[in-house]
C-alpha cells in the first residue's frame, strides 16, 4: 500500500492568535506550529495501512515556508518513510496549493491521497476535494472509517445524525475526520530514525491566487462575569436573572 499524506503547518490550536498589523494575516510572532490535528489522523491511516498489508511506503508533502521541515521531521518521526516540501512563501489560494500538490503527486506512483478534512487555521475545507478533481480520482471526505480490500474501498462518513457508507475504487483522496484512528505519538525510537530518513526540499512557483483574504476581524470580547452571591441565598435572584434576561 503506498499512501502520500498531505499536511499542512498550522498554529497551535492552543496559540493565542492576533491579527497582523497588515489586517489581513495572522502575527506569527510568539506562536507555536504544529501539524494539523486532521492530517495527524490521515498520516496514522496511512502508517496503519501500511503495517497491515505488511509493505508499501508513506510519502508526506506539504507545501509552506522552510519551517515546514520541522512538521515533517515529525510526520517522519511517527512512522513515514520519507517527506517531500514544496517550499515557497508565495500567496496562493486553496486551488494553488491543491495544483502544487497535484503537479508533485502526478510523477508518483500511489494507492491513496489522504488528507485532513481540514485546516485548522484557514478551515476552508477545499484542497481534498481540489485534489480529487485535478488528479481526476474519487474523493471521500469527512471519513471516520477506511477499509481496503484490493483494489476495493470501503469509506464511513461523518454525516448530519449518522454515517454514510461509500464505496469506491483506488487511487483516491480522502479527507480524514477525528475518530478514524487515534494517532500515535513518535517514540524515541521514531525521532532518531527520522533524522536519517529522506526530507527531500523543492523550490516551486505558486499560482497567482483568485481569492485574497481582504481583512481578518478578531471576535469580539466576552463581557465581564458577575458574581451575585454565594450558597443558597444566591438562588432566588439567580433564577430571576434567568427568567427576565436569559428568558428561561
Ligand atoms: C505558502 C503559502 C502561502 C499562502 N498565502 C496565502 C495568501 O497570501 N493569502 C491567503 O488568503 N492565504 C494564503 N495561504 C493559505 C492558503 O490559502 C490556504 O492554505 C488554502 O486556501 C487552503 O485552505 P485551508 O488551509 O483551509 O485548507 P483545507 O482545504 O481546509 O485543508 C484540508 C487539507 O488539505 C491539505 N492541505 C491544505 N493546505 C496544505 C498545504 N499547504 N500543504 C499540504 N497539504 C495541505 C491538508 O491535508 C489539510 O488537512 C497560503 C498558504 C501557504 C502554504
């Protein structure tokens, strides 16, 4: 089984984010990267799947800035075989990134695409779908099970009150959701064999985006808790701020 896992850097879900003075970034100043919690999904898949049929490699890509090098010595460290970063700081949209990948993905031979179903900073949710169109294979996002049999899939998605169960061939891209796997954490073991292992880096033109982000607005600010007593003898004018502002 030969799997290319795509992950992308983003900051720490935990990171407190400010916008950039330019309105229409992020200040990176102060926040830690990781990789994408969903990507952390599709790369234990692809590792799993590998293990089980006992051979085949994972490729992972990402296309970012030279930092990116530090989440894919990671992604290596967990269990992939070698990295690939299509280095570039470039604006691009969601169809740029979705085309670097695709151009890189082309020249390998592979049995499965797998991503997150999304990013965790832009959240656009589009690169998968992208991908499956430019590479002309299905796509099956938001899975939270994956079973292959050949050249036969079999795919759980995450739907409005229930599962939808799809079937389709390989090659595919698939978009991993959270439950599909619990990934591991790189051992030590992992983290010195990932230094030998090939991070390959390749300087490449992004195309020009159609979409640009106009400005990024921080929500706006909680208003102050109020404390209105201690005990029990809080309890008769708790309930009537319920009833008359809360309305319940
Ligand atoms: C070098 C660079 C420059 C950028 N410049 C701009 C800019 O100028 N203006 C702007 O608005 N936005 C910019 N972006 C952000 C870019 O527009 C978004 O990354 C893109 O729209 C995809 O949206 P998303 O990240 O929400 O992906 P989603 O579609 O939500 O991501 C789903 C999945 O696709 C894969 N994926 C997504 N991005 C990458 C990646 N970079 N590498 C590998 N796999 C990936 C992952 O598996 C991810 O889980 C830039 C991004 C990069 C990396």
């Amino acid at each position: 089984m030969k799997s290319i896992v795509c992950i992308k850097r983003v900051p720490d879900t935990e990171a407190r984010i400010r916008v950039a003075r330019d309105g229409a970034g992020i200040d990176p100043a102060g926040v830690k990267y990781v990789m994408n919690p969903y990507d952390e999904f599709a790369l234990e898949e692809a590792i799993r799947l590998k293990e089980a049929a006992g051979e085949g490699s994972v490729t992972v890509l990402s296309v970012g800035s030279g930092e990116t090098s530090e989440i894919l010595r990671t992604a290596l460290a967990m269990g992939a075989d070698e990295a690939v970063l299509l280095s570039s700081t470039e604006s691009t949209d969601g169809l740029g990134i979705a085309r670097a990948l695709a151009d890189e993905i082309r020249g390998r031979e592979f049995d499965l695409v797998l991503c997150g179903k999304q990013a965790v900073d832009d959240d656009d949710m589009a690169v998968p779908s992208m991908l499956g169109e430019l590479l002309g294979l299905p796509c099956v996002t938001v899975v939270v099970a994956l079973a292959i049999d050949g050249r036969r899939a079999v795919a759980h998605r995450e739907i409005e009150g229930g599962h939808e169960v799809v079937e389709f061939d390989l090659p595919a891209v698939v978009g991993a959701q959270k439950g599909l796997n619990e990934p591991r954490y790189p051992s030590l073991k992992g983290i010195m064999a990932a230094k030998k292992k090939p991070l390959e880096v390749k300087e490449v033109r992004l195309a020009e985006p159609k979409l640009r982000i106009a400005s990024l607005e921080e929500p706006p600010g909680r208003a102050e808790g109020e404390i209105i007593g201690e005990g029990t003898e809080a309890v008769p004018e708790l309930v009537r701020r319920l009833r008359e502002r809360a309305l319940i």
